[in-house]
C-alpha cells in the first residue's frame, strides 16, 4: 500500500506525536513551577530541580537511542512489505537497552555527590540535588523501556497510542505533584522537592505499565526473547552507537550550560532551569512533525518513493514553520505571566526576563534543525547526524559559549551559543538531503 503524503496523514501522525512529545517537558515544566513555588527554600529547590532534571535527561537521551534505531527499521520493513521479517528484533533491541539502563544506573547511585558537584552545585543545592535524585533516578529503567514501546509504535504509523500514555503519565504527574509537594491538611504530609520526585517515579512506572499492555494487546510484537539474534539486530546496535555518540555531543552542550549558569550565581540558573524548560516544550512541540517525517520517512524510503520523500520533507518544514510562528508569538504576548508561572522570586524572574526573547526568536531555526532531524532518523542516517551534532557542538555552541563569558555576556552567552548551534544544526541536515535525493525525485 503507496503511502499518501497529505495534510491529513502527516496530522494524523504528527498531532498525537505531539502531545506525547510535550509529555515529558510538561512534567519537567510541572516540577519547575511546582518547586520553584515551594515556601520552604524554594530557589534552591528550583536550582537542585533544574540540576538534576538536566542529568536525568542526559542519561535518558543517551541510552534512549534504541528508540529512533527500532522505529527506523520496522517502518523500512513495513514500507517494504517485509515487516514479519523483524517481529523478534523489538524485544532483542529492549531487553538489552534495559540491561544497559541498569548498570549505569547502579554505577551512579555510590557517585552521587561526586557528579553534582561537576556541576559547581554546593552547600544546601548540593543536599537537595542528592535527595532528588535518589528518588527519581529509579524511574530510569521505566523510561527508557515506555520509550523504547513507543519507538515500536512509531514504527508502526502509529502514534496514537504513545499519546494516550504519555497524557495519562502527565496528567498522573500533575496530581502528584500537588498531593506530595504540598501536602493536604490532615492526609498527606508535605514532602516539597522530595514530593515531586516521588510523582514523577509512579507516573513513570504507570505509564511503564500501560505501554506494555497496549504493546501486547494491539500489535503482533511479541516481548519474548528469542535467539538467535535478528539479522538487523548489528545494525540496530551501530544506528545507536552512532546516536549514542550524538547524543553525548548534545548533552554536552546542555550540561556546559547548565555548568555555567550555576557558576555564575543562584538567581542565573534559576533563570536557565525556566528558559531551558520552555525550550525543551518548544522543542518537543515542533517535534511532532519530526515525528510525522521519522515514521513516514522510513517508510516512503522501504517503498524508494523518492518523490513522496521529498514531498513530505516540503510539507512537514513548512506546517512546522506554522507552529512555530504561532509559538513565537505566544512566547512575546505572554512574555511576563509565562515567567511568573514559574517562580515567585524577584531577582530569578528579572533574570528570566533579560534573556528569553532569544529563546523566542530562536524558533524557526529550531524547527528546521528538528523536521530535517527526524527524516533523517527515519531513513537511518544515524552516521551523518552524529556527525553534525558533533561539529556543531565543537566548532559551534563551545567556542561561541566560552567567547561570550570571557567578554562578560553571561547568561546571553548561553543562549547565543545555543542559536548558533541550532543553525549549524539546520542548515546542514537541509544540505545533505538536498544534494541526496534531489537527484533521484523525478520532475522535481
């Protein structure tokens, strides 16, 4: 079956992508607002939060990669006609990922006060970011296996689903954090920071649970271990090498920022922990279409419909475009109540308010690196991602970063690095696709 590259299909994976892909900003976001509320030493819950928050996403981020490997594969196969050729590899490709989870996990529980203070965290910042993530570090495993299920789904076409989980983990998420940071009078005991990494632990386990049911209910994967292992099994373990080291590229960028920020004093990476947070919702909004372009990428790439392959990388950049204009001017209308749903503290929110409008501008550059991203993953072109990552990290965000401190930019030299990362991001991926499969699209 020819797949249709339209308004309706591409929404039709790309809005459940969506709001599954905002699901876990928006519990990063509901930790932030909530924490950064607490009245009990609440900017250094804020800073501990924001600390911890930008680890945990880099562990998830790196060995999550099992994700976008498995959902290229079975949407070439499917594509192909040739999905029953891969039906055992998800299971292969999960229960060594999880494995994988476990080890790193148990290697950082003993290092604990060691990895936060790279961080320059210290004194009451420090004690928070230990209790923090010793309660929510737990929950890794869990996240990397619903990501792993919603990979498999994406894979599919199908990207309803991981939305219904990921709404249902928020959701859980929110009421949580109210009931266990704040406590109710009389029944539950206010746990303040300790409360929201509680929250965020059962939902991730509830939603854990509901993946795997949805996953043996609804579709003909099996999550039995079988051997011997699957033909495509080495490749999925070289696409996420090369994503794996991507990724560490990535996060590089995001822990020198978060490094930085606290360096230069509470109230900056206070500020950052609300900046970054509303980037990553930017991000993972826009991403629906990436979503929508990895899915249906792959599949138009099994089917070699070049033509409908560079349809859909037309269409999904210029919806993206769309959604991203209507953030940005949502992002300047609302510019103050957007700051003070976050904290209530004068000097973190004037902070906040120095920088944000180069998060807001950033945008559109933002949705070409994440549309192009996405195709790319889902064509398997892991090798050329990681490459780019790499030099824009390294020729890019770094020596842009340290330039800006040395000339005293501060916070603006994070924020500056960031967009010049972003561009090289961009306009690179939109190079390499250009040159690659504009040749082969007849009558382009």
């Amino acid at each position: 079956m020819s797949t249709q590259v339209n308004f309706k299909s591409i929404n039709q994976l790309a809005i459940p992508a969506t709001i599954s892909g905002i699901a876990e900003p928006i519990l990063s976001i509901t930790d932030t607002a909530i924490v950064g509320n607490i009245p009990v030493d609440g900017l250094e819950s804020l800073a501990a939060a924001g600390i911890v928050g930008s680890f945990l996403s880099m562990l998830i981020w790196v060995l999550g990669q099992t994700r976008s490997s498995i959902s290229a594969i079975i949407s070439q196969y499917l594509g192909a006609g040739r999905l029953t050729e891969v039906k055992d590899l998800p299971a292969q490709a999960i229960f060594f990922n999880i494995l994988l989870s476990i080890v790193v996990l148990l290697s950082t529980v003993f290092l604990i006060e060691e990895i936060f203070a790279l961080f320059n965290a210290s004194g009451k910042i420090l004690e928070y970011c230990i209790s923090y993530y010793a309660i929510r570090v737990w929950g890794f495993p869990l996240t990397l296996f619903t990501f792993a299920v919603f990979g498999i789904f994406r894979g599919l076409q199908n990207t309803f689903y991981p939305m219904v989980i990921a709404m249902l983990g928020a959701g859980l998420n929110i009421l949580l954090d109210f009931v266990l940071v704040y406590g109710i009078d009389g029944w539950v005991p206010a746990l303040y920071l300790e409360g929201a990494a509680w929250a965020s632990l059962i939902s991730q386990a509830i939603m854990a649970i509901i993946a795997l049911v949805l996953l043996l209910k609804k579709t003909e994967i099996s999550m039995k271990l079988v051997f011997p292992l699957n033909k495509e099994m080495k490749r999925v373990v070289f696409m996420s090498l090369n994503l794996f080291v991507r990724t560490l590229a990535l996060n590089a960028a995001l822990m020198l920022a978060v490094r930085e920020a606290t360096t230069l004093g509470d109230q900056f990476i206070g500020a950052h922990t609300i900046a970054i947070n509303l980037w990553l919702f930017s991000a993972f909004f826009i991403d629906g279409f990436a979503a929508a372009g990895n899915s249906m990428g792959g599949r138009l790439l099994g089917a070699q419909d070049y033509n409908g392959l560079w349809e859909l990388a037309k269409k999904i950049m210029k919806y993206g475009t769309i959604v991203s204009l209507g953030l940005m001017a949502f992002g300047f209308i609302f510019y103050r109540p957007i700051g003070r749903i976050f904290s209530n503290e004068t000097v973190v929110l004037d902070t906040f308010y120095n920088i944000f409008y180069i998060v807001i501008i950033g945008l559109p550059m933002n949705t070409l690196a994440f549309v192009f991203d996405g195709l790319f993953k889902g064509m398997g072109e892991m090798k050329y991602l990681r490459n780019v990552l790499l030099a824009a990290t390294l020729l890019g965000f770094i020596p842009c970063l340290y330039l800006g401190i040395y000339l005293g930019w501060g916070l603006y030299a994070i924020w500056i690095a960031f967009v010049v990362w972003m561009m090289i991001r961009g306009f690179s991926l939109v190079w390499k696709f250009r040159i690659k499969f504009q040749p082969l699209v007849q009558n382009p």
